[in-house]
C-alpha cells in the first residue's frame, strides 16, 4: 500500500495528531489529591492521585491510529 501523502508530512501529522489526543485524553479518569482527601504535605491539593500515564499513552495512541487512518482516508479520496 502506498500513502496518499509523503512519508515524512504522515509522520509529521501522526506526531501532532497523538500530542493533540494526548492533551485530551490527560482529564479522563483523574482524581485530585483534594477529591480523595488524601493530601501529600508540601504539595498542590489539585495533584493528580494516579495519573496513570502509562494507561493514557496506550489510549492515545490507538486512538490517534483511528484519527491518523481518517485523515490518510480523507487524502487518499477526496
């Protein structure tokens, strides 16, 4: 299969595509330390308990695939 578009403008626009995901992705599922009451000393009471980034980069990156898979679409039939 060949891409509708050059290797490196695809590769340009799944990098931007997974950050912009990413930055969506980051709220989902979060707990401050404030909601579950459990504060650390010496830190912010909106710190994330589990942010689970491991988790989250997985998400983001299936779904950037989808989105990536709609815009190469978009390019290879319009």
């Amino acid at each position: 299969m060949t891409l509708p578009i050059p290797v490196p403008m695809a590769v340009a626009i799944y990098f931007t595509t997974w950050w912009i995901v990413l930055f969506a992705v980051l709220p989902f599922g979060v707990r401050s330390q404030e909601e579950s009451r459990e504060v650390v000393p010496g830190t912010d009471p909106g710190a994330p308990m589990l942010p689970r980034l491991a988790v989250k980069a997985l998400w983001t990156t299936g779904l950037s695939a989808l989105v990536f898979a709609a815009i190469l679409a978009m390019f290879a039939y319009l």
